[in-house]
C-alpha cells in the first residue's frame, strides 16, 4: 500500500473507539465458556477439578502470548498482530463448535489464552499511540476500560443464548466468528502507528525486574495477584456457586453476576485515577478485603444478594489495585527496561487468575464448594492485607 493510502487510515480518537471495539471482540470471546462449564461438566463427566484446570490453560496460553509475541508488535507494527490475535480468537471459536470431545475444550481455551496475550498488549499500545498527545492518558483508561468491559460481556453473551435461545454450547461461538470478522475489518481500516523496523528482534522477552525497584514490584504484584484471582474466580466457578450452592441454574444470572464483577473493576479503575498511585492501591486492598469477606458470608448464608454485592465490592478492589499497581510498576521502571517489566507484571497477574482457581477445584473434590470459596476468600483477603502492610511500611520508612 502506498503512503498516501497509508495516511488515509482513520487515525485519533475514532481509530481508538475502532481498535477498542475490535480490542473487545477479542476479550469477549475470552470468557464466553464460563455460563457452560455446568453443560461441558454433564456432557463429558467431569467435576470442579476438571472446571478450574479448562479454565486454567486459559492463563497458560496468555503467558505464552506475553512471553513469546507480546513485544512483536514494537518490531513488525501493529496491525499485524491485532489481526494474529482476532485470527486466534476466530480459530478457538471454530475449535468449540467441533464434534463434542474434552480435549478440544483445552485446545481451545489455549488458543483463546494466545489471542489475549498478543491483544492485551498490543491493543492497549495501539490506542495509546492513535490518541491525541495530549489524550494519552485518557486513552490508558479506555484500553483498561474495554478490556475488562469485554471480558465481562462474554459470559452475559453466552448466558443469554444458552438460556433462551437454541443449540446453547454453539450459538454464542457462532456469534462470536461474526463478530470476529468484524473486528477484522474495522483493525483493517485504522492507520497502523509503528513502522516495521529492518532488522525485527523476535526472540522471547525475558521475565526482568532491577533491583531498585523491586520493593515498588512486590507491592503491586500481591494486590495484582489478590485480584485477578477473583477474577479467575468469578469467570470459572460462579456458575457451580450459583447453580450448586445457591440453586439458581439461569445460565443467563451467571453472565450478570459475572459482568458485574468486570463492570465493577471498570469503576474501580475510573475512581482510581483520581487518586495517588499509593493512595488507589492501598484502598483497592481495603476494598479487596471487604468484598472477599462479603463473598466468604455469602457462600455460608447461600444468599445471591450477598453475592452480587460481594462481586461489585471486590471488583472495585481489583479495578483500583490493578490500575494502581500497573501506573506505580510502569512509573518505576526504567525507560529502557519497561516493556520487561510490564510484561512480568502481567505473568504475575496471569499466574493469579489460574493457579488459585486450581486451588479451589480441588477443595471442592475434597470438601465441598462453600468451604472452598470461604478458604479461597480468605487466603485472598489475607494477600490483600499483605500488600496493605508493606504500603504502610514503605510510607513510615519515606517519612
């Protein structure tokens, strides 16, 4: 393409509402399976176990995202690897409407895992860099936006179809191709803001933290990892919560209760940037806290309402300690370092949004599902207070 047509490209804030939706089919498609994990279950025989590990290669397929393909777009451009990463996310939707069999639920959840792992990055970068100069950070806070907003909305998607419409474990992927194809053309018309370099450097980037800053790390990485795992914890057992201990079977509920907890992290995110960088993280952990022991007497008192306000509490947590974390880990490091250690921040996160779901799947094959949600709860309240600790301590010894 020539570089007039190049210019041509839609650029500014209408090529960051264009990549952000395209930015949120991917996400979307992300968490589609959560409402039908109790239909999976039934069809294949398999209990929570089995539930937490599908969900848990999901993570496994970001790292590898991160890790392998998250700074290739520094080197190659943008847009082709926005377009890798919808081209993943179309391919895992065809993967689940194939002929009923466990092992293409894993292949699936992976190759949605690799498409979030090259559009979380990429995505968030190029709205950034298609803002105006002085919209950046602004556009920081649509990237988060959209990202937890479309992670939200897959769930409701899915949950409303598999309620009220036909062939309830199809439809929504077949929904999901079309909108994936949509998202193709819209990335197809946006000016790509990075020109290939001569000479790409793809080798794998190496997980990195210096020294100086790893005080400044470890702070934000707890509060991130109490968070996520919430996450993980809403978008994989909440339909056995709703469904087993609280006898609400609606696949559609689980979608709502889901995207509340996402909606709520949107907010979270907004209030949080009206305040100081330890200032937010220090009341997303307090919130964190508060909302997990709501979730923990929900579970005891088998109560929806509690739930749900359960849900909103600790997704205003997560909002407000991700966005916070995520500002003070970016602001420490160095320039020439950064991308580095952004990337192990989000492993990190990742790790969290996995390895603790396990952790529950197996309690509940050992105990039950309302001993393992109150353990969970409070191993996370426990993080959170953790990072809480060593924010008061890193104030006392700055004073």
């Amino acid at each position: 393409m020539s570089a007039a047509a190049a210019d041509r490209r839609i650029a500014g804030w209408p090529g960051v509402a264009l990549v952000g939706a395209a930015f949120t089919i991917t996400m979307l498609g992300t968490t589609l399976p959560t409402p039908l994990y109790p239909i999976y279950a039934a069809e294949f025989g398999f209990g929570e176990l089995v539930t937490t590990v599908v969900f848990a290669v999901y993570a496994a397929g970001v790292i590898a995202g991160l890790l392998l393909f998250g700074h290739w777009s520094d080197q190659i451009g943008r847009r082709p690897m926005l377009l890798a990463g919808l081209v993943l996310s179309g391919l895992s939707a065809i993967v689940f409407l194939l002929p009923g069999a466990i092992a293409w639920l894993y292949v699936g959840r992976v190759l949605s895992g690799l498409s979030a792992g090259i559009l979380t990055g990429t995505a968030t970068a190029t709205i950034v860099d298609l803002a105006p100069p002085q919209g950046r950070a602004r556009a920081g806070l649509v990237a988060a936006a959209v990202n937890m907003g479309g992670l939200g909305l897959g769930p409701l998607l899915a949950g409303v179809l598999a309620e009220w419409a036909p062939s309830p474990t199809r439809l929504c992927f077949l929904v999901d191709l079309a909108l994936v194809v949509v998202g193709l053309g819209l990335v197809m018309v946006v000016r790509d803001p990075v020109s290939r370099v001569d000479s790409p450097r793809l080798a794998p980037r190496p997980l990195h933290v210096p020294a100086e800053m790893r005080a400044v790390f470890t702070r934000a990485a707890i509060a991130g990892f109490a968070g996520f795992a919430v996450l993980g914890l809403f978008t994989s057992v909440s339909p056995a919560f709703l469904g087993t201990v609280l006898h609400h079977s609606n696949r559609a509920l689980v979608g709502v209760v889901v995207l509340c907890a996402f909606a709520a992290s949107v907010a979270g995110q907004v209030l949080s940037a009206r305040l100081a960088l330890d200032r937010a993280l220090r009341g997303g952990c307090v919130t964190l806290i508060v909302g997990m022991a709501i979730v923990a007497l929900s579970l005891d008192a088998h109560s929806l309402a509690l739930l749900v306000v359960g849900a909103v509490i600790a997704g205003v947590g997560h909002g407000m300690s991700f966005r916070a974390g995520l500002g003070s880990v970016a602001g420490a490091a160095p320039d020439d370092e950064r991308g580095e250690v952004t990337s192990t921040f989000f492993v990190v996160l990742y790790v969290g949004i996995s390895i603790p779901v396990i952790g529950v799947g197996s309690m509940a094959s050992a105990f039950d599902l309302v001993t393992a949600g109150v353990v969970f709860a409070a191993l996370v309240a426990l993080l959170a207070a953790t990072a809480l600790v060593l924010l008061t301590r890193a104030d006392r010894a700055r004073s």
